[in-house]
C-alpha cells in the first residue's frame, strides 16, 4: 500500500490506475458478513433445551427474516443506499442501506412495506427494478400476472398492467429516452410496455415456449437480448416491423462478419442454440461489448455482443443451475477492475461463485452461511425448502454484493482486506481481555464473601452441653 502510495504521488501511477488496483482488491476480498443481518419484523420465538446439568428452564431463541416466506428479489436504486426486497408473501420491502455503519454489527429494518392488499400483488413477487434514471420510482411483477409501478416516497402504486400471464422478469433499458419495459412471460413473445402511454405497444414473436430472462443493451438503447425455454438468446432491434437480428449459436466461435452491431451488412443467422436447456440468465458488461448468459445446461457463455460469437471461455462442472426462473448474473463494473479482468458472480444453489469473466477460472467460492434445509412460512403454512440464492445485486464500484436466499434472508457479501482481518482480530481480543478481567474481578468479590462468611463463623464461640 505504500508504495502504490508513493508511485501515485510521484505521478508513475495514474488515479485511474490506483482506483482501479484498489477497487480490484476490495472485489476479490468479498465474503460473507454475518455482522449485517435484515430484520422484516416477522420474528419467531422458540424455546430451547439447556445443556445437561443447568437447572434453568430454558433461553429464548428469536430468529429474524427480511421476509419469512422467502425472499424472491432484490433491486439497487441509483445511488446504491435503497435497497427492495421481494417475497414469495407479495410484500416489498424498502431498506436504507445507509443506517449501518461500515464494520459494525447491525441490525437494518425496513424503511418502508408494501404488504398483500388490494394494491399490491396477490402472489409472490418475481423481479424488481429501479427507474434506471431516478430513484422516485420502481418497477414489480409478479405471478399474478401483473406489472406495476410504484412511488419509491409513498409506496402507492402509479401503473397497474395486466399481462395476462406469469411475468418472470422484466427490465428497463439502462441509457433509453424511451419508456419501454421489457417483459419475459409463459407467452412465447417478448411484451413491449410503455410506461408512456400505459398501453402495451408490441410483441416481439420468436421463441417457442416461455421466455425466463431479458436484458437491454448498455450502448445500443433499442438492441435487446431474450432467452427462453427452448435453448435460444435472440437478439432484437425494436424499431424493426420483424424485430429479430439473429440468434446466438454455441457452435460458432467465429461470429457474423460485417455487423456493427445493428444488424446492417450482415448475415441473417435463423437457427442455432445458445444452450441445450432453457435459458434462464441474461446479462451484458456494462461497457455493451459482451452477452452473458446461463442455461439449465449448467453452462454459461460469454459472447461478442459485435459479431454474436461464443468466446469459449469454460467455467467448469461446478455451475448448478435447474430451476425454472430467472437466474440473476452479476459483473463487477468494468471501471473497477483492469480491462479484459472483470469478475462475474454466479449464484449455484448455495454457493456464491466468483470467476475471471473472460477466462472461466474459479476466483473463490464463498459457501452460504446457514442450513441446506430451512422451514419457512407462507399461506398455507409452515414447510421445508431447499435455500438457495434467488437475488443477486452489486453495490458501488466495490461495495459488495447482496443477495436474495429462499429461506427469507437477505445476506450480505462485503469487502474484508487483511488489514480488516487485523483489526476485527484486534477488537476481538479486546474484548476476551475484558471479559476475562470482568470475571476475574467476579471471581474475586465471590471469596471476598466467602473468606468473610468463614471468619464469622470462626470467631464465634461453639459450646457443647
């Protein structure tokens, strides 16, 4: 650190370059951080046995939830402080992110909910999103077919669409004028929704069965990207009467010569898989030059966004992936790491996988904290589910990642460098210090009143008669 230091004042090191080494850093020394937990205020109390030989009747055990039932998704605002939860119960949650001071053990609480009412959805919520330019407003949608719009202050809902069918994920195009959101339902057509007009304006037609994930371009702001349960990821212009540029094919490493990425001069590709399951994971580095997507194949893939070429990159036998709903993919800004370096999240059931996006190679597995099998309550009662990841978000340049568990937490994943390490180990001791003085000092007021009591007892004169 002093040398980066020293070559940074001296100007043989850019700014650019130091943040970029620093923020590379604090990404690779993510992990977990039981200090932060997420209270939703559904508490259970649960009276447990003491070990053998203690005479008292028990201790009283409360566990805390964001949302009891299971947490479904997770949404950043633009300054990355409020941060959405989601539940299989339809309720929203608000948190501010704010209210937990770095490196302290915290307890947040929700700021704001949106419970099951008439405004709110009747079914578990499906995704969530931000307005991408403004943090007044989000988006929600749900398996009840719904997608709606809210006021971030007054948690009122501003549009009601009925799609008319599940909607498992929807999105916002990151750089657009226009208010398009994109929609992946049961129907085989990507739903177009101006948020505008408040109409539904067209569908784009192609994939044969459900669509599970979606993403805009970051550069191109009417490119879009589908993906669906027949292995395909096409790729659309929504200003075109047809709508479709092409498909993704796993089998070409070479790509469509002569596109600038807007389908002029060149080749029209119509067939081809992405992957050989369902498509359940779409994403784009948010430079727009690379597609990444994940499959029910248990692969992912990364693609030339500019020639739609399968780069090879290999992420090895350690990907689980099976469920039929939208997997969320997170990248670390590309402003953050070295270029050709960025480092991609991938959520496996109860790993959270950090990878060399262009290489394929495993950085560090993080296991998530807890049980394999957690009880959780909804309608129709208490039942066990298999945790996994269901949420997944990035915060800041290197801030760390937030994630969404079935088991109704929502858990933490924050930097933690050896100076971190060296100063919680510090703390700790601290405090072990202290303990052991407090219950020496104890120890000592207990003979005091014993050695007090027995002189007492020997200066009293005994008499037999």
């Amino acid at each position: 650190m002093n040398r980066l230091l020293f070559e940074r004042s001296t100007g043989l090191l850019s700014p650019q370059a130091f943040a970029r080494i620093q923020t590379t850093g604090l990404i690779h020394a993510i992990q977990p951080c039981p200090k932060l937990r997420f209270d939703g205020g559904e508490k259970e109390v649960a009276i447990t046995d003491d070990e053998p030989g203690e005479s008292s009747l028990g201790t009283v055990e409360t566990k805390l939830w964001a949302h009891q039932a299971g947490v479904n998704a997770l949404a950043l605002d633009i300054d990355s402080r409020i941060l959405l939860s989601g539940g299989l119960d339809s309720s929203i949650k608000l948190w501010d992110l704010a209210d937990c001071l770095e490196g302290l053990k915290c307890v947040l609480k929700p700021t704001a909910l949106i419970s099951r009412a008439a405004s709110a959805h009747k079914y578990g919520v499906t995704h969530l999103s931000f307005y991408p330019f403004d943090s007044a407003a989000f988006l929600s949608s749900s398996y009840d077919h719904h997608l709606k719009l809210y006021a971030t202050e007054t948690q009122e809902v501003s549009a009601d669409f009925d799609l008319q069918s599940i909607v498992y994920t929807h999105t916002l195009s990151p750089i657009a004028q226009h208010l398009l959101v994109a929609c992946a339902t049961q129907h085989p057509a990507v739903r177009l929704v101006d948020l505008r007009s408040g109409a539904s304006t067209h569908s784009l037609a192609g994939h044969h069965g459900a669509l599970l994930s979606l993403a805009w371009s970051p550069k191109l702001d009417h490119i879009l990207a589908s993906g669906g349960v027949d292995g395909t990821v096409r790729i659309w212009d929504i200003r075109k009467s047809s709508g479709a540029l092409g498909l993704l094919d796993m089998e070409d490493s070479t790509g469509i010569t002569g596109t600038d990425g807007m389908g002029k001069n060149a080749r029209s590709r119509d067939a081809g898989k992405a992957h050989q399951g369902a498509v359940n994971g779409i994403t784009w580095t948010d430079d727009g030059d690379y597609i990444v997507t994940a499959g029910h194949d248990e692969r992912v893939r990364v693609w030339n966004a500019a020639t739609c070429s399968n780069t090879l990159a290999s992420f090895g036998p350690t990907l689980k992936n099976g469920h039929l709903s939208n997997l969320p993919l997170v990248m670390s800004p590309t402003a953050s790491t070295p270029v050709g370096q960025e480092v991609f999240f991938y959520p496996s059931e109860k790993e959270l996988l950090m990878f060399d996006l262009h290489e394929g190679r495993l950085l560090k597995r993080l296991k998530v904290p807890g049980p394999n099998m957690a009880s959780v309550r909804s309608r129709t009662g208490e039942r066990n589910v298999k945790n996994r990841i269901t949420g997944l978000v990035f915060r800041g340049q290197a801030d760390g990642v937030y994630s969404a568990h079935t088991d109704g937490q929502i858990r933490a994943w924050l930097p933690k460098t050896a100076e971190d390490a060296k100063l919680d180990k510090e703390e700790e001791d601290s405090h072990k210090r202290h303990a052991e003085d407090d219950e020496d000092e104890e120890g000592r007021k207990k003979r005091r009143v014993l050695d007090d009591v027995f002189r007492d007892l020997t200066r009293q004169k005994i008499s037999f008669g």
